[in-house]
C-alpha cells in the first residue's frame, strides 16, 4: 500500500469540489501556509471550481497548524516546518515524510472506495506544490501526474535513490513558476525542473514560467492547469 490511515482527518477536514457527473479521476491541491502566502484552502478550492471538469473531483486538504521556524516560530498552517526558502536550508526531513505519507493514505482510501491511483493527479502551491512533487517521487504506485505551482523538490539531494522504488518514473510534470517570485525565486523552479530530469523521463517535464508574476497564480497559469488536467485525466 502507498501510505496508512493516519491521514483520514485530514480528509474528513478537506475542502471538496465535487463533480457534476460520476467522478472517475481525482485532484488533490495542496496549499502552502495560508497566512505566509495569502491562498488559503477555499481560495484554492474557488480556483480549482474555475477550471473544474465534470468528471474530476477536486480534494483540498488543510495542512496541520505546527510551529515555522521561518516564521519566528509562530503556529500556523503548514505541511511541514519551514527553516529557509534556499537551496541549501536545513530541511524538515521527518515532517515531510509525514506529511508525504499522509497524502499517500488518501491516495489509499480514495483507492478503496473506486477511485484508482492511476487516476489521480497531485498539485499543489507553494509548500504544497512541494509536498505534492515528494509525494509522488517517493509513491510505488502510479499516478496521472503532478502539478507543480512556484515551489521546489524538497529534500532534493536525496533524490534519485529516493525515487528508486517509485511506479512513477514516467510521470508527466507540469511545473509553472512567476518569474517575479520573491519568495521562491524562478532560478529555484528552473534547477528543480533540471533535477527532476534526472529522476524521471525529462520528456514528461513542462516547465513554464510567467513574466511579471510573483508568488501567486494568473489566469494563464490556471488555464495551462486546466489543460494538463484535461490531457492526464481524460474522461472514460
């Protein structure tokens, strides 16, 4: 199995958009700390019924209120802690194991209840969009893909072995990035997409960056979201 049941609560708590038709594939967002970056879970849930597609459903969980270190310590929202926004920070290695195992057993339940892993797609922002990239590097079973919003490959220096044992060396990976970003610059997102070409096939790797935007999405940025969903999750 790809994960446990630990992560039930966090989906008992998620925002859901559900589909219009019977769902068949499933999309799990996951948000960055909503006080540090301004998209909270509804926000992103109001995104994702923006681009929503009858078939899909969307599941946005809430991350955990757990002290930053980036953040002078304070609690807040977040998948895991936080102790700089640089290639070379000390990470959180423990806490975004956790947290990665915890979106695994969603994968599972969804799994149990007709929804397989080969129809689901991660995607996430920020810290989520680097939860959902970890995720599915280190998942053995295989997903639809991942999107990947202004964010980086946590605990990359780990990786390729930590991707040895993974179903999801073929992935398709649509990585956007503003390139005004002062928060996780683009050079950040650029060396990302480099490194993952290393660890899975380079041709399933989109990367695509935005001139003027900074730590945010755009109009543009959702509509080539749309259109990467559409493509991985096709109706059946």
């Amino acid at each position: 199995m790809c994960g446990n049941n630990m992560s039930l609560p966090l989906l008992a708590e998620a925002v859901t958009v559900s589909g219009t038709e019977k769902e068949t594939a499933a999309v799990r967002p996951h948000q960055h700390h909503s006080v540090a970056y301004g998209i909270h879970q509804h926000g992103w849930a109001d995104a994702m019924t923006a681009i929503q597609l009858p078939h899909v459903k969307y599941i946005c969980p809430h991350a955990p209120r757990i002290p930053v270190t980036l953040n002078m310590k304070m609690t807040m929202p977040s998948w895991f802690d936080l102790m700089g926004l640089s290639p070379d920070s000390p990470e959180d290695e423990a806490g975004i194991k956790r947290a990665a195992e915890n979106i695994k057993a969603i994968i599972d339940h969804e799994a149990k209840n007709g929804i397989p892993a080969n129809r689901v797609l991660l995607g996430g922002f920020s810290q989520g969009g680097a939860l959902s990239l970890y995720t599915a590097l280190t998942c053995q079973q295989q997903l639809a893909g991942v999107v990947a919003l202004s964010c980086w490959l946590p605990l990359h220096k780990s990786f390729p072995q930590a991707a040895s044992a993974s179903g999801n060396r073929d992935m398709p990976i649509l990585q956007c990035h503003g390139e005004m970003d002062p928060m996780i610059p683009v050079q950040f997102g650029a060396m990302t997409a480099e490194k993952l070409k290393v660890i899975v096939n380079p041709q399933k790797i989109i990367f695509r960056t935005y001139p003027g935007l900074m730590h945010s999405s755009c109009p543009q940025e959702m509509a080539a979201v749309k259109e990467f969903i559409e493509k991985q999750l096709p109706r059946i």
